[in-house]
C-alpha cells in the first residue's frame, strides 16, 4: 500500500471512529447524524450561536434576545412540561419556522435529513442528553367554540393570572416595568399579545401550550392546577381576541375591544331612572 493510500485510510477511519463517538453521546437524535449535523450546523448556525453552541457567534452582540446556549439543554419552546427537554419535533419545528421577531430566521429549506443531523449535533452539546429523553407532550384538551362568555371569562382569569407581567396585554405589567431577566442574565419583556402572533405561538393551540407548560428559562410559569382545560381555552380565547391571531373572528376581536382592560374596573351599571311621580 502506498503512503498516500495509507494515509487516507487512517483519515477515513479517524473521521468514521469520530461520528460513531458523537452518535454515541447524542443519546438518540431520531436517525440524525450528529457527523453529518456538525457540517449543517458550521455552515448555517455558527455565526449566532457559536463554535461552541455556546450562543456567542459574531453577530451575537447585535442580536437581541440572544441567540440560545445549547449547553445547559434548556429550549424556550417546547411541547413538553416546564422543565423537561423538548421533543425531535420541537426542535424541528423551531429549525423549520424560526422564532419570529428575532434573528433566529427560519431554515425551511433545509432537507428533512440535514435538519435530523443538525439536531442530532446539537444534542452532543449538553450532558442532558446523555441522561434525559424527552418530557411527555402536554395533553392538550378538545377545544371548545370561543364565544363571548369563554372570552369575558378569560380576560377575568387573564387579570387574576397574567397581568403582573402582561398587563393589558401589550406586556406593560408592573413586573414588565421594574424589569426582568431570563436564566442566562439577559433582560427580557414579556410578549405583546395584541400582534397576533408570538415568537412561537400561533394558534390558539400554541397559546394554551406556552398557558400550560409555561417557557423554560423565563419567568413565564407553568399553569400547574391554578387553571382547568377549560379555564386555560378561556385565556386562550381571550388572548386570541386581542389582536389578529389565526382563528380570530372579528366579532371576538370588537367584542373584546369593549370589554375594560385588565387592571381597570368595570363600568358600575347605571343607577335606575327615578320614576317617582311628582
């Protein structure tokens, strides 16, 4: 054998024994390749979140907020309980859709296979992966029919709940004032509800999952019990007549224009016409 044959045996075989290595620390990337993934994630995700997915790439001191540090394994957005690591098809969808109103642009392009190897990479970067699956989806209930009553209803139960931070819905609560931050330090506004749309959220559907699971790493909390299905359909609703979300109807939307905001009282009812003859 030539030396030059020899040599690129030895790099085949170094450069296979490297992706069986990391394949091993991902702990399953759903038939990802995390040698593969590597590649995707230098060509398309290092210039924001870094050489050592640490979220500390050029253009990160431009980006606000941040781009995420996969290290720790903490993900925003998930369909999991707070707490727990997301799904193969959260992070998909995240890869997919972007986060909108950030820097986080979306990678629709990208084949099904690149976007199983990146994600496979990614989970080589935390030693969560190692130990951890997956939380179980939140099960989400039927959905009733928004109505007039779910949405007065839920904006009573948005202020008993949400207006601390939220306030009358464009995120202008005492908390959102005095200032907040997220886990890794870095100051954060709760979101304005009246856009129509979230950095992840939708649907009405989205909205009850971020009500129920909350947003790891912010101080967005989990539901828990303090809300039923029900209730949480209820804010849902009302969050969605708030702004042009998708599933909006325009008669909720004026409907819940008229209501009083948040935080403000009610209109008292009218004192009764005197009908005492005179």
């Amino acid at each position: 054998m030539s030396t030059a044959a020899a040599v690129s045996a030895l790099m085949a075989g170094v450069l296979a024994f490297s992706a069986a290595s990391l394949r091993a620390q991902a702990g399953g990337g759903g038939g990802g390749d995390p040698g593969r993934g590597r590649q995707v994630y230098e060509r398309y995700c290092v210039q924001c979140h870094g050489d050592r997915a640490d979220g500390a790439g050029e253009v990160a001191r431009w980006s606000q907020p941040r781009p995420r540090d996969f290290r720790g394994g903490v993900y925003k957005f998930s369909s999991t309980p707070y707490g727990f690591l997301p799904t193969l098809a959260d992070l998909d969808r995240v890869i997919q859709n972007g986060l909108y109103g950030t820097r986080m642009p979306p990678f629709a392009a990208l084949s099904t296979r690149e976007r199983r190897d990146v994600i496979a990479y990614l989970q080589t970067r935390s030693p969560r992966w190692r130990t951890e699956g997956p939380g179980k989806p939140i099960a989400i209930a039927a959905e009733p029919a928004p109505t007039r009553e779910s949405v007065t209803r839920g904006r009573e139960l948005f202020e008993a709940n949400c207006t601390k931070c939220h306030g009358d819905g464009t995120g202008n609560g005492p908390s959102a004032l005095k200032g907040m931050a997220d886990d890794w330090g870095a100051a954060i506004t709760p979101a304005n509800l009246t856009l129509g749309r979230g950095k992840w959220a939708r649907t009405a559907r989205d909205i009850y999952l971020r009500i129920t699971g909350g947003i790891n790493g912010t101080p967005m909390p989990e539901a828990g019990d303090a809300l039923s299905p029900d209730q949480v359909w209820q804010v849902a609703h009302y969050v969605q007549a708030l702004g042009g979300w998708t599933g909006s109807t325009p008669e909720l939307i004026q409907f819940a224009a008229q209501l009083p905001p948040p935080g403000t009282e009610a209109p008292s009812e009218p004192a009764p016409a005197d009908t005492t003859k005179r």
